[in-house]
C-alpha cells in the first residue's frame, strides 16, 4: 500500500498466548509500541530527545479492530502510515499482518500530541516534525 | 531474487536496558530468534508446519558478536541470509541494525539443523527445506563474515576452578511452545553471571561504581549440546580463562542438573568501559592479578 512502510517485524510468544490459546490483546499494544519508536524515526523524532526526556508523542486516542488470531510462533509484520495531524497531533494507522500469508490480523488507527516533557503539556509539532508528516501524509480516510 | 531478508524490525524498550544503560545481551538474543522464524519460513517451515509436525530448525552454535552498543528507544532492523548447506547443517546469520544510522550494531551467525522438537533428535534434511535453502544459499560477500573466534574456544568437559555464577529453574513463561527455554533466557544466564564474575575475581558493585566501570560483552560463541526444558533445574558455572590488557575472556557451561548433562558452552570476550565516556579503559587490576593457576587456559 503506497504510503505504509513497514514498522515492525517479529513474533508471537508462548508466554504472551492466554487461555483461548491466542495471542493475549496486550500483546498488540507491544507491537504497536515498537512500530511507533520506529515511525518516530521517520517523522523526525530525535531518539536522543526522547531519551533526554524533552519530546516525545503520547497517545490520545486509539481506534483498533481485532481481525484474525494469532497463535504462538506465528510470524508478524506491521505497516504503517502517517494519515492525518492536527497543530499538536499525528495520526498514524496500523496495519498487523501474519506474515505467511500477509493475512491482516489487526489494525489500529493512533492520535498521539506532541508533548513536552518536562511541563507533559501538548505542545505545537515543530516545524521539521510538520513538514515531515505533510510529505509523508497520505489520504487517511481510504486507509481507513 | 534478493538473498539478504528483511528478518526483523523493532526497538529497544526501556525494560530492555541494563545497569549499564544499553540493551542487555539476552533482548539481542530476542530480536535474532525472532529474525530466526521469519527465516525458518523462508525455508519453507511456517509457524503451521512446525506446530502440527513439531519438528523444525534448531541452533547448534551461534557466533555473536556486539558491535555497537544501542539504548533506549532506538529503532532496530535486522537482516540474515544463508551463507552455506553443508550436509544436513545450514549456516546462516544475522544482523541487526541501528536504523537511525545504519550501523550495524550485533552480527549472528550460527549453523541449525532440523529436530525433532519432542525426541530432541537430530533429522535429515528434508529435500525440499535444502532446495530452498540451496536456493538462497550465498557467500553474501557484501555482508560482514566475522573472523575465526580469537582464542581457544571453551571445551564441553568440567574444567576445575570454575565457580557457580547463576543457578535457577526453568519456568513456564520462559518456553516456547514445545516447552523448551527460549533462547532469550540461556542468554540471560549468562548476563546474571556477570555480576558473579566481578565478585569472584574480588570487585564488587560499589567498587565498580565507584570507579565509574561498566562491562560489555565483546564476542560470545556457544554450542548446543543438548536441550533444556520446562522446569529443569539449571547450574551455571563460570571461570575466567584470561585477562589482559583490556580484554577479559570467561567460559560457561551451563548444566541440566536433572540429567546432569552439559547443555550449553560459552566463551565470552569483553571489556570493561567508561560510564561516561563509553569507551574501553584497561581491565581493573583485580581481573589481570587473579591467580594465574585458577585461570581455564591453563587446562584449555
């Protein structure tokens, strides 16, 4: 899909199967977690603000939609894309695919605000972040 | 078609990070076993195949080496290939990458064969995973080929003066689904000797603070004797086979005391290095006055 790059790749667990015997919807949020250090990356969020605790994106809203189970030893991959902003949000939706068959299992569709982390207020993006996601932004309502 | 595969893609988690604040060893292991299915499939064993058979690829020996430390947040990739099929032994690797910049931070490279994953017995090949294999097989010049391990290599025998440095057992949510240990944690044994390592040889953490030291692990080379499961209990014993310089050299064996069996040999090279600085510094005088009669090379 034009505008998704690929944000994680890996496995399900033994341990993070619960007892229907699938993937438990925690696990999920894992991957999403991982794929979002990676689209940090691609925005243009500086690793090192992020671990000097200046920047950083917080979620504030989540849409997501199981599709199929995951078992353990299942392989996975994620893609995702910039779909929307706002002055002080990204939006970016997730796609999680089995990776056999690129069978979608999961999708999640993820406002985060630009955060100041020593006040933890919603700040303006910066203008390097803003320009990023306007190249990078794809039409958010066919991706839906 | 491109040989070098997209094997993994994530990041380091902050629960990832040791005291010595970059990703502990055993979260590399991690990301390499989960590169290590996405290749399993390539060679044609999805995750179905080696669920309902119960047979599948399994280490024999991994080289690792650390080649860039990496911290929290940063995002990873990794790609792996075959380099060679040998009988019934693939030899592949693995490499795992910054991807702020590209540098390679961890390269795997080990030899698997195809088990039995209940009777822990080694298999032939079968011929379509060596087609597949043969087929993606490539010397992979354009890919670091790490040079033979430097130094004599830790023996899979008891070697006297060896001390224990990490006992526990294995438990459920450290299996995978054919209740063997992951990877991941036979790692993670080796990481919680460290700590052992630096009281045998007469530190402690208050020294090792107070100097500003911590330690990374340089190279690992392990060799898998025999499987290790569910509940088993584990011993891990350790002895320093050198030090000089700023290199340090430790051997591992790690026991399945319910068989009594050696499961696994390591030899690990490292380094101790400015906090501050993140570079390498001479070994504390504590590692190069150890007795040299208790050293392993002696009995190597």
């Amino acid at each position: 899909m034009s505008g998704y790059m690929e944000s994680y790749r890996g496995q399900v667990l033994m341990r993070e199967c619960d007892l229907l015997g699938h993937m438990n919807i925690q696990y999920y949020g894992s991957r999403i977690s991982l794929a979002m250090c990676n689209m940090f990356h691609v925005i243009g969020l500086d690793p090192d603000d992020l671990k000097n605790g200046k920047r950083g994106l917080a979620v504030v809203h989540q849409d997501s939609r199981y599709v199929a189970e995951l078992h353990a030893g299942d392989i996975i991959h994620m893609q995702s894309a910039v779909v929307g902003s706002s002055d002080k949000t990204v939006t970016i939706d997730h796609r999680l695919y089995n990776s056999v068959d690129d069978g979608l299992v999961f999708t999640s569709r993820m406002t985060s605000a630009y955060m100041d982390l020593e006040s933890r207020k919603a700040i303006p993006l910066s203008d390097a972040i803003r320009q990023k996601v306007a190249e990078l932004k794809i039409d958010g309502e066919n991706a839906a | 078609m491109n040989k070098v595969l997209p094997l993994y893609r994530g990041a380091v988690e902050a629960w990832e990070c040791d005291q010595m604040r970059h990703m502990n060893v055993q979260f590399y292991m991690s990301k390499a076993s989960d590169a290590f299915a996405h290749l399993q499939n390539r060679l044609g064993l999805s995750p179905a195949f080696i669920r309902s058979t119960r047979k599948g690829l399994r280490f024999r020996s991994i080289r690792t080496q650390y080649k860039a430390e990496v911290h929290v947040g940063t995002p990873l990739y990794g790609l792996g290939g075959v380099r060679d099929v040998a009988g019934d032994l693939i030899t592949g690797f693995i490499h795992i990458f910054n991807s702020v910049n590209d540098r390679l931070s961890a390269v795997y490279e080990f030899t698997a064969d195809y088990a039995d994953f209940d009777t822990d017995t080694s298999l032939p090949l079968p011929d379509e995973i060596r087609v597949a294999a043969e087929e993606l097989a490539d010397p992979h010049p354009d890919c670091l080929r790490l040079k033979p391990f430097d130094g004599a290599l830790m023996p899979d025998r008891p070697l006297n003066h060896m001390f224990e440095s990490a006992r526990g057992s294995v438990d459920v949510w450290e299996c995978d689904q054919f209740n063997h240990i992951e990877m991941r944690h036979i790692v993670g044994y080796f990481s919680d000797a460290a700590t052992h390592i630096i009281n045998a040889v007469g530190l402690t953490r208050e020294i090792i603070r107070s100097r500003n030291l911590g330690s990374a692990a340089l190279d690992y080379y392990s060799e898998f004797h025999a499987p290790i499961r569910k509940s088993t209990a584990i011993l891990l014993k350790s002895g320093l086979i050198g030090a000089d310089g700023k290199i340090f050299r430790f051997g591992h064996n790690l026991i399945d005391m319910d068989t009594g069996k050696l499961a696994v040999t390591t030899t690990v090279i490292g380094c101790y290095f400015d906090m501050t600085t993140r570079k390498s510094v001479p070994l504390p005088e504590e590692f190069t006055s150890y007795p040299k009669e208790k050293l392993l090379k002696e009995q190597m």
